[in-house]
C-alpha cells in the first residue's frame, strides 16, 4: 500500500485508509478520469474540506494521493525535467476544486514546470457531487509565446464519451516531438534562453541584449527566446520575482532549451536558489564568458588563466545541487554524498588556485625576462587595445602581413601576439594584440589575464581600435577608457582608431571618426592605413626620441609607407 502525501496532519485513522484505498482504483487509459472515481474523490474531498489530488500514469494506476487545505495541493517531489525533449511526464493531475474556481495559477505552473500530460479540476458542489471538470495542457511553440491552454469545461459524467485522453495525448507529444526534431535537425547547437533584467533606469538594455546574442553565437549556443524585465532593483532570491521565474523555467522548456542565461549576473544566493528550483542548466553572463575564454584560449599560459579565473568565480558558488556550475567545472559542486564532500571539494579549489597562481607567476618572470631583452634593443613597444570585435587582430594582420587568428566573434584573442612592424629607414617598433575588453569585465577575469595586463604597462603608446559601425560605439569607448582607468593606464598616451569605415557612408564614416577625435580606416583595406602609419611614426620616433625626419612619403629609396616585413616575437 502506497502512503498519502501532503496536509494529512488532522485526519482520522479511517480517513486515511480511506484515500489509501484509492490507489486500488484505476480508469481507462482513455479517461482523464471515470465518473465513479471522480465521484468517489469529490465526495471524500467535501467530508475533509480539503482539496484532494490524484497524480494518474498513461496506464491508469495512480501513482500519487496528494492532500491539500482548502485552497491549494501541495505536490509531492516527482522529479523536475525527468521528461525528455519533446515528451511529458506520463503523468496526469486531477484534483477537487472546492469553490467552484477555475484552474489556478498554481495549477498551470506544476503543469509547465513539471510537464505534465495535462492539469484537470472537478468542482466539488456543496452537497459532494461532482461538477464541471476543467482541463489545461501545454501548447508546443507558437506565434502567441502561450505556454498553455485550457479546454472548454465539461461535465464529468460525459467527458470520457467526449474527449479520448489516450489518443489526445499522443497527437499532443507527437507535435511536441515534430517541433523539436524539425529545430535539432536544424540547428544541432544546444539552445539558449537569455534573460535580461535592466534594472533602476540604465538605458543601454538593447546593447546589452544584442551583445549577450553575439555572446552566445561566440560559445556556439542557438539562442531560441528572449525574456525580459525591467524592475527598480533586483529580487534578492531569483533576481527576477518567483512568479517570473516559474514563467522563464516553463518557456525554456516549451522552447526546448538547454540552458538559460542569465544578465546580469547572478549573486551566490540567487544562484543557489534557482538551482533548487529547477534542474535546468542556469549560468550568467560571467560564466559564459568563461566558456568563450576555455574554448578560445590556446597557450599554457591562457589555459591556467582562464582555469584561476573560473575556478575564483566558482568557488563562492561551490554548494550541494548547483547545477550552475555543471557547464564549467564539470560538475563540482553538483549533488554529492553530504556536507564533508562538498568541504572537500572547497579544499581542493583553494589548493588548486594557490598552484595556478604560482605556476602563472612563474611564466610571469619568463615572460619579464622577454621583455628586458626587447627593451635592450631600444625598440618601440605599441599594444593594440579596444572593445572585443573592434578588428584589433585584423588590423595587426594589414600591418605587419601577419597571420593571427581574426574572427568575426568576441573574445577571438585571448594569449598576447607580437610581431614586429618595420617602417622605411630601417626603424621598428613591437605590435602587440591583446585580449578585447567588454564593459562590465569581472574582476577575476582582470586579475587572471596579467600576460594582458604588464604588455599594456610595457607599451610606450596604445593603439585604441574602435568599430565605428556600431551604433554603440561611444559607451564602448567609455567601457575601454574606464577599464584602462582601472588598470592604472589612464595617463598612458594612446591614438584612437575608426575602424570598420568600410560599413558605412563615407561622410557617416568621416563625421565618426571626427567626433572621436580618431583616425578612420578599414582594417581589411591596407590602402586606408597611411594616415594611420603617419601618425604611428610621428608618434614613436619624432616626438617620443626627437628624431627629426623627413616626410615618410619623402623618402629617398621611394618605399610606400607600409611595413616590409613582419616577424613574429617570443
């Protein structure tokens, strides 16, 4: 015999035996539920004042007696997602209504978060009987973004003439399944739902949004909806309101999502509390940065920077049944035997970050002792900086005829390249490319990414490449300016550069480059670099070693100012 679940505190031996014979009774695989047990159920619900609920497999037993008060069940813990893509639970609810009330928001909610076959209420009349029966399911994607449907209300006693549960739920999952089929065979890139919350009165939410899309195409993910909100400050539980989450989590499944990312970050606690909520993949915008940067990163060196800065981010969030951190940690922090577990993994973190740091710091003095010898050779040193996809690397490739890595993706750079740019009369300077910044940086990303941070200390001038193209291109430069600010390189003298003029209109293009105080050119198109090549070498050599030359297109040997070679750096 099977227990009953839920409110039964107050209920009298009898009672008791009474529902726990319930679980003897069974319908047709045709019925939502017969009449006689429908009778039977509102009956035993009026003599207790309290709803009852019966959760029904496909076959007809009955899995669940469920007790609840009077206004609302209390379901017992079935597992959350254990139905896979495209299928239901095989598990139905019918349940008493005691006022007559249509199904509630409650109802709708365990029929989304639970992926039930379908929700059904009988209204109990005041004399015991059964009344109406109500029915919702869930709707696979639509044009309307509904999430579920509820039919026209029925009398119990003819709706299993009226409506043939069996072959219904079956034409139901099967448009499920076709839907979902139809994107995989599509796409075949796991799927993401964005969240974005704009908080107070920031202004820059299309921005954000549009980044947080060429985010998700940088780490391969298909981004399949969007859900947004604006409150005046965040929920401190789930950063969005419990009503909101429970409406996100249910889209996600609709839409057949693999994880839900959220912007902006989480803190601790709402990590933790959404993870008990659901076992859906959740992660923030910081965590899947760091993805970007574990598939990008290339060198040693990236590779244990990019681990410090995951595991610091991870390590504040190392609790028992977060799934938040499964994608990036492989699963430390999951579910796990107990407490003393969970302390161990915490142990091995922090040892793992103290041997990460030394092994960095020790690539740091190879990478110092480097420097000292491109400094005894008393050659310039300019490092490229500016938003991530400003074109930083193409245009280190244009001039020095190199071939690093340029994608049309964020965060393409992640190790520091450097080539050598020759100008005419013999005279060289170090071109170094770095890693791309994006406002809101995390601080651990910061600190784990020092090969970036001392090249950008070393430099003698920056080169600030910004895409003009982008109608975000001002806060862009206040996110970089601010980051160099941070970093203590706020007084370093720097030429800016306006790229991507190739996008636009040539007096759009001009009027851009004006109002940035920068120098326009395409880094694609090496014709566009002259002006650019002038000011580098009247920057470098004339006014930083007061070397007074000759126009460079005045010079003897006829050479166009471009570089006549490159080579790579160690």
């Amino acid at each position: 015999m099977h227990d009953v679940s839920g409110q039964t505190t107050g209920l009298k031996p009898s009672q008791k035996q009474a529902l726990e014979r319930l679980y003897r009774r069974g319908v047709q695989p045709r019925q939502v539920i017969s009449p006689e047990l429908a009778t039977t159920v509102a009956a035993m619900s009026r003599e207790l004042e309290r709803q009852l609920g019966l959760l029904i497999t496909r076959q007809g037993h009955i899995e669940h007696v469920v007790v609840g008060d009077a206004h609302r069940l209390f379901l017992p813990d079935v597992g959350r997602l254990g139905a896979g893509r495209g299928h239901f639970r095989g598990l139905r609810l019918v349940h008493t209504h005691l006022r007559g009330e249509s199904l509630t928001r409650d109802d709708l909610t365990d029929l989304a978060l639970l992926r039930l076959d379908l929700v059904a209420a009988i209204e109990v009349r005041p004399d015991g009987r059964p009344g109406l029966l109500r029915i919702a399911h869930l709707l696979p994607e639509n044009p309307d973004g509904k999430l579920t449907t509820e039919l026209a209300a029925r009398d119990v006693h003819t709706t299993d003439r009226e409506l043939d549960f069996g072959a219904f739920i079956s034409a139901l999952e099967a448009e499920f399944k076709k839907k979902t089929a139809r994107v995989a065979d599509a796409l075949g890139r796991p799927r993401a739902l964005l969240v974005q919350v704009t908080l107070g009165r920031r202004r820059d939410s299309s921005a954000r949004l549009f980044e947080l899309h060429e985010l998700c195409r940088t780490a391969g993910l298909e981004v399949v909806g969007v859900v947004q909100q604006t409150r005046p400050a965040p929920d401190p539980k789930y950063l969005v309101g419990s009503g909101k989450i429970d409406e996100i989590l249910a889209r996600a499944m609709q839409a057949a999502a693999d994880v839900v990312i959220f912007d902006p970050d989480l803190t601790t606690a709402q990590a933790r509390a959404i993870s008990d909520h659901t076992e859906m993949k959740v992660i923030d915008r910081t965590m899947l940065i760091l993805d970007i940067f574990a598939q990008h990163a290339q060198s040693r060196d990236g590779k244990l920077q990019v681990e410090l800065a995951q595991l610091r981010y991870a390590l504040p969030r190392l609790i028992e049944k977060n799934t938040m951190m499964s994608r990036l940690t492989g699963g430390i922090g999951g579910r796990g035997p107990g407490e003393t577990k969970l302390e161990i993994n915490r142990r091995r973190a922090r040892d793992r970050i103290t041997r990460l740091e030394h092994e960095i710091d020790e690539l740091g003095k190879r990478r110092t002792e480097r420097r000292k010898l491109r400094t005894r050779k008393d050659l310039p040193i300019l490092a490229i900086v500016g938003y991530t996809n400003a074109g930083k690397s193409t245009l280190l490739n244009t001039l020095t005829d190199g071939a690093v890595l340029a994608e049309d993706k964020l965060f393409a750079t992640l190790d520091p390249t450097s080539r050598r740019l020759r100008f005419p009369r013999e005279r060289e300077v170090i071109l170094t490319d770095t890693v791309g910044f994006i406002r809101d940086l995390p601080p651990d990303l910061q600190r784990a990414f020092r090969a970036t941070l001392e090249e950008l200390a070393d430099a003698d001038l920056l080169l600030h490449v910004v895409d003009v193209s982008d109608e975000d291109h001002a806060e862009h430069v206040r996110a970089v300016e601010h980051i160099l600010a941070d970093l203590g390189l706020g007084a370093c003298r720097r030429i800016r550069v306006a790229n991507k003029i190739d996008r636009l209109p040539p007096d759009e293009a001009e009027a851009r480059a004006r109002a940035l105080d920068a120098i326009p050119v395409s880094a694609r198109d090496r014709s566009t670099a002259r002006a650019l090549l002038e000011a580098l070498e009247r920057a470098l050599f004339l006014e930083l070693y007061d070397r007074p030359q000759a126009a460079p297109h005045d010079d003897a040997r006829g050479e166009p100012l471009a570089p006549v070679t490159s080579s790579a750096l160690p």
